[in-house]
C-alpha cells in the first residue's frame, strides 16, 4: 500500500520535474527570441548605414570632399556634387518649419487651453489625421491644384509687390512657375503641422495644473500663462517636437518630387525650381546607367541619413528629458 | 488708477489678438485638411467605376483601370505585414517584459524612435543594395522586405507602450498560480493588450499602403499583370506617381481616382484603430 503510493508520488514528481523542464526550455527560447528581435531593430540601423556607406564608396573616393562643395551635376561627363539638393534640402525644409511652427504651436494653445471639451477630441483627430495622409496624395494635390493656384495668383502678386526693393526682389524673382522651393516648402510646412501640433499639445499636457492655476490665481491672462508659464515649463519638449518635424520635413521625398521642378542649380529665387536630396534620388535612381552614377546618389543618400539621424537623435534627446522630469 | 486701468486693458487686447490668432491656426489646419479632401473627392469620383477594379493598367492615351496595381499594393503589403509583424511584436515584448530595465532596451528603444521616422527613400536604397543589386534584378520580394522594415518600428512602439500599461498584478497573478513567464505574457499580457497591438498593427498597415518611395527602385512597377514575386510589380502609389507625372488625361484621371483609393483606404483604418484604442480609454 506505502509502496504503491510511493511510487504515485514519485512518478508524479518525475512529471512534474520535467513539467518544469519543458516550462523552463519554452520559457528560455521564447525570451531568446523576443532578444534576437530587438537586437535585429539594433542591426537594421546598422545594416543601413553600412550598405549606404558601402554603396557610397566609389563617388566618395572620386570625389572625395568636393562632392559637398560641387554645385555641377552632369551625368553625361560624370562629374556630380551633392551642393544644389543639400541647399534645397535645407532651404525648403527651414521654410517649412518657420511656417509650420507658429501655426502648430498656435493650434496647440487652441486645443489646451480655448476649445469647448466636446470638440476637443474632434479636432485633434482631424489635425492628426493630416498626418495619415501618404506623402503621395499631398504630392499630386500640390501638382494639380495647389501649385497653378500659386502661379495664377499669388506669384505674379509677390513679384508685382517686391520689384524694385533690393534683396526681396531677388528672392522673390520670376517669372512664376508655380512649382518650386517655395512650393515644396508649402507643401512641407502642411505635412509636418501635425506632428508639431500633436507632440506640442502632448507636453502642453504635461504642465502640472497647480502651475497654470497658481498664474490664473494672480490674474494672469490666458496669454501670460501660457507665454510665462506653459512655454518655459515645455521648452525642451517643444523643441524635440520641432527637431522630429524638422526631421520628417528633410527626409521627404514624393510630395517634394512632383512640386520642386528638379532643376540641379541653385537659385536666389525661391519662385525658382530647385532640387532636393530625396528628389534627386526618386527621381534619378532608377534611370541612372553607371557605376559612378548610381553610387553618387547613393552618396547623397548617405548624406541625408546622417542629417536625418543627428537631428531625430537630438529630438528624442529632448523629448527623453521631458519625459524623465513628468516621470519623476 | 488710470495707468493701472490701461494696462488691464492692454493686457486683455494682447490676450485676444493672441488667442484670435491661435483660433486663427486652427482654422487653417482644419481648411487644409478639407481643401485636400475636397480637391481629392471631386478630382477622383469622377473617375471611379467598375473598370478601375476589373481592368489592367493601360498604355498611353487608352482607356484602363488600376486592377494589376491594386493587387500589387495588397500582396506587398501582406507580406509586408506578415513578415514585419511578429519581430515587431516580439521585439516589443523584449522591451517590455523580459528586458523591462536593461540597458538593451534602452537603446533599442532610442535607435527604434529614429527608424520610426527615419526617410522611408533611405530604407528604399537599404534593400536596393541589399537584394536588388545581388540578385541583379528588382522584385516583389525586395518591395515587400522594404515595406516590413517600415513595418517594425511601428508594432515595436505600439506593442511596447500597450504591454507597459498592463498592470502588474496582473502578471503577478499568473505567476502566483505557478504559470512561467511565457505564459504568463500569452495568455495575460497579450490578452489585456491585444487592442492595442491590433491598433499598432492597423497604424501600420496605414503606413506603408500609401509608401512610394521604398517601392521605386525596389518593386518598381509593372504595366502587366504579374503575380510572380520574382519580378518587377506594380503598386498602386508607384502607379500614381507615374501616371500623375504623364501629359496623358486618362492617366492623370485614374492618378486622382487611385489617390482617393488610398486616401480612403488610410484614412479608414486610422480611424478604426483610433476607435479600437478609444474604446480602451473610456474602459
């Protein structure tokens, strides 16, 4: 009888041991993997900068430092510099995010501090929804509707208002092509809104209202408190917000393709078409016969990834403080 | 009394010009969203009929539809999906449960954030050096990596942030009832944030049907009917983008009507998993 149940005991020991085991090996293999697939998001980025690095190697070493500083870009010679898309690049998108970011901030306030609760959530849908967008859709809105707007209108406008004043008349030079820096830069100030808007409305969140209702309690302004106190207190945030529009904005290519004109040269103009470094390569890549060719606009590229990832590196670095001082 | 009274009075000028002015910026950021759709509504229902759907693309100057491009969007976009999903869930989960605290996560999470919105064209060269170059010609299978690298970071993200905001007890339970760790995130972590890993997973799906520029010199197009995934494919972003560029009418017409597929198609499941993730606020 002792023997009998001594054995049930044991043999259900032996069961539940290698229960343990097998729990224990599923356990082991099932955190193996979730860690290979975070080290592989690691390789990706990796993976990136090496093939771009790799793929850039024989225009680089042409080149070599004069590709940034060369404004030509002649394929039949084969002679390329990179200077006339990183100028676009820079210029369309430091356009954008002066305009955008008034605006986003603007609409920011709105949300927080002004709009009726019921339509609070509306909104900021609709504003975030303006990111959803593809690229592409704002790219033929911005070929067929919105750049002939601009040439019939409100080109020919700027250049009657600006002629004769040094330097405005110059930057604002025809005639009007509707496309252009000016365009794209439009055009880019529309798709980084919402990512401005919704990220400055989150860290608006972040205010403590003890804060804010201390400033009311004085007599503060809806304005002064957010002029004195939200501003300050969100500095940083808004800064990374910006950084990571800015980001979104260099980094653009299909809306920027159909509406900047694709001329390799730089103009004073901004009514001027012009090029810019995602551009040049939708637009290049797959025409593109020859080694040197193909690897110089892989070269720009690689230029455009180290930009990109300096400036969002950056704005997570300040998005990280925000969130480390709510955190604390 | 008087300076006192003036100031009051300017300072509430100055109030509400501001606050005009901020009423002002929403306003534009409203009227743009309605002049896109509205352009894309009228621009794109005019060309909208049966042989869009049952039609191949046509040459130049004919009359067609968007059937090879459409198929072409959603077989890349499956595999895109099928393939990106679960290392983004599980890399997530990583973050999430096992490496909660470890430095790993720390970075992985830093190094995601930047390929979340890292120029989707750079991730377009990456796979063209990486599978088009070695293989010597462009394919579908190349597309459709690009579009799972997209894929990742989103479901990374989403996945992560749902799983931290599972409560811990919960997790204590299960392990209190003796249930390993990999159970313990199957059948109670997953299930509590189930929601919102379908919404991350939706988010991109969104993402990358409208993504032209890593399918140009990837997949790069196909004016034929093609379900071979060895070679070239046509997608419907890439299809407008180069009928919109083309002098032809009839191309430009189905450019705007492919656009209003997909403006529909993503604006459609952004708002099905904001409805998903909403439902799990009000809770």
């Amino acid at each position: 009888m002792t023997a009998v149940s001594e054995a049930a005991t044991s043999s259900a020991m032996r069961t539940r041991e290698a229960t343990v085991r097998r729990f224990a090996l599923t356990d082991m293999v099932f955190r193996t993997a979730t860690r290979l697939s975070a080290i592989l998001v690691l390789v990706l980025l990796g993976g990136v900068a090496i093939s771009l690095i790799a793929g850039s190697w024989e225009a680089l070493s042409k080149f070599g430092f004069s590709f940034l500083t060369t404004e030509s870009w002649n394929p039949v010679t084969e002679n390329f510099g990179a200077l006339a898309p990183i100028y676009g690049t820079i210029v369309t998108s430091a356009i954008a995010i002066l305009i955008a970011v008034p605006i986003g901030i603007g609409i920011a306030i709105f949300l927080t501090e002004l709009c009726p609760r019921p339509l609070r959530r509306p909104i900021g849908i609709a504003v975030e929804l303006l990111a959803g967008i593809p690229s592409i859709i704002y790219g033929i809105w911005g070929l067929f509707v919105f750049a002939p707007f601009l040439q019939t209108t409100v080109q020919p406008f700027i250049i009657s208002l600006f002629h004769g004043i040094p330097g405005l008349s110059s930057l604002f030079a025809g005639p009007p092509y509707g496309i252009g820096l000016l365009t794209s830069s439009l055009i880019l100030a529309i798709m980084v809104l919402p990512f401005i808007t919704s990220i400055t409305k989150d860290v608006f969140d972040t205010v403590p209202a003890v804060l804010k209702e201390s400033a009311y309690g004085i007599g503060c302004t809806t304005w002064e408190v957010t002029r004195r106190v939200t501003i300050p207190y969100t500095r940083v945030g808004i800064m990374g917000g910006v950084m990571l529009g800015l980001g979104r904005a260099l980094g653009e290519t299909m809306a920027v393709t159909f509406v900047i004109g694709n001329a390799h040269r730089i103009s004073a103009s901004l009514f001027a078409p012009g090029t810019t470094i995602s551009a040049t390569i939708a637009n290049e890549f797959t025409e593109a016969d020859g080694n040197l060719y193909t690897s110089s606009l892989v070269s720009l590229g690689l230029i455009l990834f180290i930009i990109t990832f300096i400036i969002l590196a950056l704005a997570r670095y300040m998005l990280l403080r925000i969130d480390s001082r709510t955190g604390a | 009394m008087s300076t006192a009274q003036s100031l009051h009075q300017s300072r509430k000028r100055k109030n509400a010009v501001m606050m005009t002015l901020c009423v002002t910026a929403a306003g534009i950021g409203l009227a743009w969203l309605a002049l896109i759709l509205g352009a894309l509504l009228y621009k794109g229902l005019s060309g909208v009929s049966p042989a869009v759907f049952t039609e191949m693309t046509p040459p130049p100057g004919d009359a067609g539809g968007l059937l090879n491009a459409i198929y072409g969007s959603i077989i890349m976009t499956i595999i895109g999906i099928v393939v990106g999903t679960p290392i983004g869930v599980l890399a997530g989960t990583y973050m999430a449960e096992y490496g909660r605290f470890s430095r790993l996560t720390t970075i992985v999470r830093f190094i995601n954030d930047i390929l979340l919105s890292a120029p989707s064209i750079i991730i377009g060269l990456f796979v063209y050096e990486l599978l088009v170059r070695p293989m010597g010609h462009f394919s579908a299978i190349a597309g459709a990596v690009a579009l799972s690298i997209l894929v990742i970071p989103v479901v990374v993200r989403t996945t992560e942030d749902m799983l931290n905001l599972v409560p811990n007890a919960l997790r204590e339970a299960g392990t209190a009832i003796g249930a390993p760790r990999w159970v313990v995130i199957r059948s109670v972590a997953y299930r509590a944030a189930l929601s919102g890993i379908v919404t991350g997973i939706l988010l991109a799906i969104a993402r990358i049907s409208g993504e032209t520029a890593p399918l140009l010199f990837t997949a790069l197009n196909n004016q034929f009917w093609s379900s071979n995934l060895n070679a070239p494919m046509a997608s419907l972003p890439v299809t407008i983008f180069q009928f919109a560029l083309s002098p032809y009418e009839e191309w430009q017409q189905l450019a705007w009507t492919g656009a209003l597929i997909i403006t529909l198609t993503v604006l459609g499941l952004s708002i099905i998993a904001r409805s998903l993730t909403g439902r799990r606020e009000d809770r």
